[in-house]
C-alpha cells in the first residue's frame, strides 16, 4: 500500500468555542463507548483522473471548508482550533477485481478507526485504483466535522470538481462565524423556547415506544431498504387530500405502523433535525444536527394522523436549536421527578431534501446509504408488482437507538431504511413492517382510512400484554420487572411493589419496603439502575413499614404501621 500527502495552506489560524448543535455532537462522540459508529463513510467516483489531480480537488475542499482541518482541546470547555495549513494522508489501494467492493471495504475499514480529535484532523482518506488509475476516493470523516446534511453538499461539491467544474464563492458561515451567530437575542430567544417546549413534552411522553425487554444484542440492528416508485403516486394522492408535505405522510405512515405494533395511543418520535433554518445556513458545512422532539397523539384516521404529525412538526423542529446543556439538564431533572428514563427509542432522519442546497446535481439513487457507507449512483428501482416495491434485507449495524427510520428520497422513488433491534421486530417481522407500510399508503391513497383497521393491511400484529402489565403515567409497565429493579437495589430487604389504580396516573406504583431508609436517597439508586429498563418505571411512592410483615408477599399486610415516605407521618390502618 502507498501513500501521498495533500498539503493545504494560506489560510487564517483561529480559536473558539463551539456551537449548540456542534456541541451536542461532540459531546455524543466524547461519551461513546464506540465513537466509531458516529464516523461518515462516503465513496466518490473519481472520473479516472489522475493522482495528481484527485490531490489538487481534496486540497480544494479542505481550503474551503473549516471543519475538515479543525482539532478540538477538551477542558473546562472544549474549544476547536482551525488550522491555518497542514496536510492529510491519503492511502491507495488497488482493487482486488472489483472495484466498488475494494472501495466499500477499505471504506468499512477506515470507518473502524477511532479519531484523536486533538491530535489529528478530523478526516480519513483512501483512493481506490484500478490497474494504478484511479476510480473511486474512500472519504471518512468525524461526525464532529459533517452531519449528514453536510455529506449531501460535499457529494454535490466532489461531483461538480470530478466533472471539471470550478465550485461558486461560498459565503456560508463557517463553524467558528455560528457560534457568534447563536450569541445574538434572536437565536437566544430561540434556546430559551426550545427548554420551555422539551419540559412540557417530556412530562407527557411514554418513556419507550417499544417497552420490551432488551434482547442483550447490544446495538447490532438488522435492516430492511424499502423502495418503491408507486408509493410516489400513492403519497401524492394523499397529499392533494391533506394538503401535507410527503414528508409528513411517510413519518404519519410510521408511526400509525408503530402505534399498531406497540398498541401505545401516542406515538412520540425523536425526529433530527439539520437545524438550517435560516437563509444563511442553508448550506453550512459542519455539525448542526440535533433532536426535534415530536409526540402525536393517535387519532381515528391516517389523515387526521398526517394533520397531527404535520401540525406537530412545526413547533418540534422549531425548538430544535438549543444548547445541550440545558436541555439535559431539563431531561435529567424531569425524568427524575416522573421516576422514568426517556429511551429515545424511535429515531427519524428525513434527508429527501437535503441535496436541494447542494451545489449541482449530484446523484440521488444509491447502492448503499449510511449509517455504515454511502455509495453514491446505482440503478432506479424497479417495484414488485406484487408489493408495489421493493423490500432488501440488509447486514446488521451498530445503531445505539431501537428502531431508526432513515429517509432517503422522496422524489421520484420512496426510498427508506429502518434498522430495528430483534427484540422489537425480529426479521420476518420487520419485512412484513415494510410490506405493511406500502400496503397502507396504497390503501390511504384510495380513501382516508380507519387506523383500527391496519390489521387489514399487514400480518403484523399488536403486541399482547397480559396479567402483570399496567399502564402508568402514559408508560406500559411490566410490573415483574419494577420488581427487578426495587429488588437490585435492595436486595435481601423486605419489600414489595405493587400497583394501585390512580385516577390521575391510570396506575402508581408503591413500594413497601422495612426502614430504616431515607424515600430521597433511596428513589435516587433506583433511578441510577433505571437506565436499560423500557418495561420499568421507579416507584412513585415509598412506604416504610417499622417491622416487616408475617407475609412480605401480602400487599394488605403491609399497610399496618405504615409510615408516609414523603410526610412521615404514620398512615391510616
């Protein structure tokens, strides 16, 4: 294997501190237990230029863009520092016979590489060549350096200097220019909305749209491409209708599939969010991205559904742009006063739109689409009469979220990836998802249509829960697995948890349990053994007993000489 390096230089050296969404990714990447599985992939075709002139097009971009030669220091506050010029490694590879199949594996292979952000900039590079010609350039990047709204541009970019062209002025701000940005009352105002709009919404959500136990299969996610060109026809059909964005309708498609799988009367969606909202971001090259929180409550139709998930949309996305700190500081503080753990367990990525920023034309079909490696071009789809589309199984990745629904296209194709744990959907199962989800476009497409009867559309049937399951405070709660958690925290005590009708929270659960023990304390370790428990809740109430009763598993013998956790007064007999 050879190398060669691509120096850059002539630029301006600065320092700063980082913004709200550039933050928010960092800090992801910093507290990751595998930080690679936030590093972007991307394999360009090179037009058989030369070695030469591939080095002179990624000097280019690394000039003109700032965060492709940016190092992070990490202290009180993490501060970027762009440099004015330095040089990146470029590895080349010789295909073994098959060109795209070398670039996806050296791709997948550098993707594997941890970033020293500190000491290193934040981009891995490889060219693919064929007979010493090049063909393809192997492009892995930080997530700290590009969101994938950025990956569409610099797609458009490299598109445009492959074809010979020279790339327009950018005047976009660069990340050091939003940091200012976000200092004006304005973009201010903004965060401050943003804290208000995730108290309120994290006080109301379920805890987990899939409260089932997890599979012990870490992150791996199986996943299933849906493709479809009739689906088009079928959505704009139902946008005519409802006046909604296709957008709308394919994540209103979503979650009425979710909704009947998971039988939940709500469907909350955490929904990312490029967060170029004004003109002058529309296309900045950077790390913007960060979480619109978007709860639905399920209505009797799917237009009513795509007028809830639009009118939904527009306050989530809005009070996406915040400063992380105060909004983990709004969910630490919330969730520990609902006694729940938010799972964050259903993720949407729309990206149908993002190349419309991009400079030129680049290619919308694709081969393969990230997380793990995008590759570019690709035949259109041809659909399955049968289906209307087609369904493609694809290799398991390492996705920390349940159920993440990437959306690709939405222009001449539907294009949509879900990777989805087992223990949610297993393989069979999530197949019938997608076959479901054409199903039921094609259905609303003809008339608006009863969400009670998607049972028609799909084999895919609600999950059934029986004796021991309650619902409580908007959560399904396993009551054997509340149990669990008082019980690992603790121990040989005697205690019992039980769940009592409340007029207001649908259930509460009790705890009883012998003192001595301090309610405050105690509800702390069991919130801190929460985590990873989506069939769990932590006890709303605590009540210490002086001595324990003759029958620790009778619920009525534990209210004698019962003492209130929260007044400490002794309770009526």
């Amino acid at each position: 294997m050879t190398r060669f390096q691509v120096r850059f230089t002539g630029k301006t050296a600065r320092s700063g501190p980082l913004a709200f969404g550039h933050a928010n990714i960092v800090r992801a990447i910093t507290l990751d237990d595998d930080p690679t599985r936030l590093n972007l992939a991307m394999v360009f075709d090179v037009a058989d230029a030369p070695v030469d002139q591939v080095a002179t097009w990624i000097r280019v971009l690394l000039e003109r863009h700032e965060s492709l030669r940016t190092t992070y220091s990490f202290g009180d506050r993490t501060l970027q520092h762009v440099l004015a010029e330095g040089e990146v490694e470029v590895e080349v590879v010789e295909s073994d016979g098959d060109v795209r199949r070398t670039a996806e594996s050296t791709a997948r292979a550098l993707r594997s590489r941890v970033f020293d952000l500190t000491a290193e900039l934040p981009l891995h590079l490889a060219v693919v060549t064929e007979n010493a010609v090049p063909r393809r350039l192997v492009w892995v990047v930080s997530h700290a350096a590009m969101d994938v709204a950025t990956c569409e541009l610099l797609l458009g970019e490299w598109t445009e200097l492959a074809a010979g062209h020279e790339l327009p002025v950018d005047d976009s701000p660069q990340p050091l220019d939003v940091v200012e940005l976000e200092k004006t009352p304005a973009v201010q105002r903004l965060g401050q909305a943003a804290t208000r709009y995730w108290e309120s919404k994290l006080r109301t959500v379920p805890q987990a749209m899939f409260p089932v136990p997890a599979t012990g299969t870490g992150f791996l996610r199986p996943g299933l491409r849906v493709r479809s060109r009739a689906a088009m026809g079928h959505i704009a059909a139902i946008a005519e209708r409802t006046s909604a964005s296709p957008s709308a309708i394919a994540l209103a498609a979503l979650n009425a599939l979710i909704a009947h799988r998971t039988a939940q009367s709500s469907c909350v969606t955490t929904s990312l969010s490029g967060n170029r909202v004004l003109k002058q971001l529309r296309r900045f090259f950077g790390s913007m991205a960060q979480d619109a929180l978007l709860p639905v409550t399920i209505p009797e139709t799917f237009d009513e559904l795509v007028h809830a998930v639009r009118a939904a949309s527009v306050p989530a996305y809005r009070h996406s742009w915040f400063e992380a700190d105060a909004i983990w500081e709004v969910i630490t503080r919330v969730t520990h006063e609902r006694g729940f753990s938010f799972a964050r367990d259903l993720v949407f990525n729309d990206m149908s739109a993002l190349g419309d920023a991009a400079v030129g034309e680049p290619p919308r079909a694709a081969y393969g689409r990230l997380p793990s490696v995008w590759l570019p071009g690709g035949p259109d789809v041809e659909d399955d009469p049968e289906i209307g589309g087609t369904l493609e199984l694809l290799p398991q990745e390492d996705i920390p979220t349940r159920f993440f629904g990437c959306l690709y296209r939405l222009d001449t194709e539907l294009d949509l990836t879900l990777w989805v744990d087992p223990g949610c959907l297993d393989t069979s199962e999530v197949t019938e998802f997608g076959r479901g989800l054409l199903a039921l476009l094609r259905a609303a497409a003809e008339a608006d249509l009863p969400v009670k009867e998607l049972h028609s559309l799909t084999t895919l049937a609600p999950v059934e829960r029986g004796e021991g399951w309650y619902l409580s405070d908007s959560c399904w709660v396993e009551l054997d697995a509340v149990r669990e958690l008082v019980s690992d925290v603790l121990g040989a005590r005697p205690h019992l948890v039980t769940a009592e009708p409340d007029d207001v929270l649908g259930h509460r659960l009790v705890c009883h349990l012998t003192g001595p023990a301090t309610p405050a304390d105690l509800h702390a370790r069991v919130l801190a053994a929460l985590p990873g428990r989506p069939t769990a809740l932590a006890p709303h109430h605590y009540v210490i007993c002086a001595e324990p009763p003759a029958d620790p598993l009778d619920p009525d013998a534990w209210t004698a000489r019962a003492i209130d956790s929260a007044s400490g007064r002794e309770l009526p007999v």
